[in-house]
C-alpha cells in the first residue's frame, strides 16, 4: 500500500511539475505572440507611413506640374492680349470714343 501511495505522490509530482511548465510555456508563447503582433504593427505603422508619404510626393508634383501649366498658359494669354493690344489699340481708342461721344 506505501508503494502506490508513494507511486501517487510522484505521479502527482510529476504532474505539478509538467503543469508548471505548461505554465511556463505558455507565458513564453503569449510574450512571443505579443512581441510578433508590436513588430508587425510596428512594420504597418511604417509601410503606411511611407505610402503615405509616396502618395504626398505624388500630389505634390501633380500639383507642381499643374500650376507650372496655368503659369504658362496665363503668360501666353497675356502675351496674346498684348500682342492684340499693340495691333489694335488705334481702333480700340477710337472706338471707345465713339461710344462715348454717341452716348
């Protein structure tokens, strides 16, 4: 009879000591699971971040390219409306004036 009470109290024992190390285990499993779930949002934070930055750039220079267009095209329109002003401005003067004295 001790013989199977001390056999029990090692098997009991022996089970303290796995679940002490399932324990264990799982504490290591769970900080693993964490630290790989910071690092993965770690490298989301930052590959958003960088697309973020990309479509910035990408803004930036559609915007660039547009207002160099309207500049030149307003400097070509106003090139145009001098060159018809230097062209014109004899008719143009006599015809204001003859609105103004048929007024």
């Amino acid at each position: 009879m001790e013989q199977i009470i001390s056999k029990l109290s090692e098997i009991e024992n022996m089970a303290g000591k796995i679940m002490e190390e399932a324990q264990c285990k799982k504490k290591e499993l769970c900080q693993q699971h964490q630290e790989q779930c910071q690092a993965y949002d770690r490298q989301a934070d930052a590959d958003a971040e960088e697309k973020i930055r990309q479509i910035r750039d990408q803004l930036k220079q559609k915007q660039e390219t547009q207002l160099a267009d309207l500049k030149n095209r307003t400097e070509d329109e106003f090139a145009h409306m001098e060159k018809y002003y230097t062209e014109h401005h004899q008719r143009l003067a006599r015809e204001i004036y003859e609105k103004i004295i048929h007024a």
